[in-house]
C-alpha cells in the first residue's frame, strides 16, 4: 500500500487500485477554499498516479459534508457569505478528474455539501443520509454548480422542486429519483463504495477513463458557465435583508420570515 502525503484534515491513501480521499473535519466537515483545494490537489496527484484507477470520496463524523460555515469562529456572516465565490471556482478543478469517484454519503450532504456529494459518479448511502439544496431556504441562488449537475441527475423538474423548497431527503428518496446509485445499511456505506471503486477498478482503466469522457463531455466547461452565472447572483443576493434573515433562522432553528428585500 502507498500512501500519499496527507493534508491538514484531509487523509489520502492507496490501497491496490483504489485510493480514498476522507474529509476529517468532524463532526459536520465544513468546508472552506483550504479544504476545496486540497480535495482538488489529492484528486489531481492521484490522476498521475498510475497505481490508482478508483476514488472513494468519503468523511468522517456525523455528516458526509454540511457546507459552508457562515458563523464559523465567530466571523461576520457577510465576510463568510464573500469566501463562498472563490470557493466554488475552485471547486470546478474536482469536476476535472479523470479518474471516477464514488462518494460514500454515510450523513448529511447539505447546501455546498450536496455541490461536493455530487462531484463523484456514483453515490452510495444509507437511509439516515440527508440530502438538501437548502441555498434558497437560505436566501440566495444555489452554487457549486449544482444548477448544472443536480438537473443532470434527477431532472430539470425534481431539481426545481428540490430548489425551490429546500426540502431535505433521505437515502431511500435519494435512491428513487436517481440522486444516489446504492443503498445499504449506515454501516456498510463506506465498505459498499470501496466494493464498487474496486469492481470498477478491474476494468481496462483505458476503457473506463474514455468512456467517462464520452458520458461527461461538456460538463467541465457547463459547469464553469454555471459557477460564474450563481456567483453573480449569489453576490447580489449576500447583501440582502432576506439572506441575514436567512442565516439567523437558520443559527436560531425557526422558519424563515422572508420579506423579498
């Protein structure tokens, strides 16, 4: 087994073909631009690594990914709301991997969170898995290009629903409309996405990677588009009344009283 050097709260290794790359940012895994770029670098040494043919995308804690801390050690949630743009820039380097991924979705994959749960090809999770693009329950427009990949998932209209309410589902709904691929007790999750990393593994790595590029081709730069066309709105939207109303409902764990402003 090798092992590549790990990152500040970010564990890499390689075992046989298949490599797992596991956020420890217990117990939600907040990410910020460090941890974005940092999952983006593992990604792109284990491209160039020959040895590797898989990923498994997978986190330690409650949650697989809760998103962006916007009150994280006290900081003012507008100078939060500002790292949110640059972070999902980054975030367009993990969409070009080329090797595949299988995220193991064992928690939470919540607002941004869901952006990165929907990085890897394949899901697999567990009924107490909660999924949720709650950016709108929030107050501003949904970002980590999930207006390109959450559609290309389940459908233009699930997606709005999904959208539009920022309802939070299970893995057993997740598993129906085709946001997750695999379905097992909480437990096995982890073991369930490295069966399948390794499954895929035994393939030409050849015939997987150019099939992958057929199957993806245009997402790159449609997700790109996405990203610059959210960060736009999603700067408009961080100086509104609705989106301060929105964060405090949310610290405050009450509905939201939007008044449009």
């Amino acid at each position: 087994m090798t092992t590549p050097p790990s990152l500040p709260q970010l564990d890499v290794r390689i075992d046989g073909a298949v490599a797992t790359v596991e956020l420890q940012r217990p117990p939600h895994n907040f990410f910020d631009i460090p941890m974005i770029s940092g999952i983006a670098d593992a990604f792109e040494a284990l491209e160039a690594d020959p040895a590797c043919r898989a990923i498994v995308l997978c986190a330690e804690g409650k949650s697989f990914c809760a998103g962006a801390d916007f009150n994280s050690d006290g900081a003012p949630v507008q100078a939060s709301a500002r790292a949110m743009n640059p972070l999902y820039f980054e975030a367009i380097r993990l969409f070009a991997c080329t090797k595949p991924v299988v995220g193991a979705i064992h928690g939470a994959a919540v607002g941004g969170g869901l952006g990165l749960a929907l990085v890897p090809d394949f899901r697999v999770t567990c009924p107490e898995a909660r999924f949720s693009a709650n950016f709108n329950r929030l107050g501003f427009h949904p970002g980590f290009g999930l207006s390109v990949t959450l559609p290309r998932l389940v459908g233009a209209q699930q997606a709005a629903l999904l959208f539009y309410t920022g309802r939070r589902i299970g893995g057993e709904e997740a598993l129906c409309i085709g946001l997750a691929d695999v379905l097992v007790p909480q437990d096995q999750v982890r073991a369930a996405a490295l069966e399948l990393a390794a499954e895929i593994a035994v393939s030409s790595p050849d015939a997987v990677q150019s099939t992958r590029a057929t199957l993806r081709a245009g997402l790159v730069d449609a997700i790109r588009q996405a990203v610059a066309r959210e960060s736009i709105e999603q700067n408009r939207q961080f100086k509104t009344e609705d989106f301060r109303e929105g964060v405090r409902a949310m610290t405050e764990r009450r509905a939201p009283r939007f008044t449009g402003r």
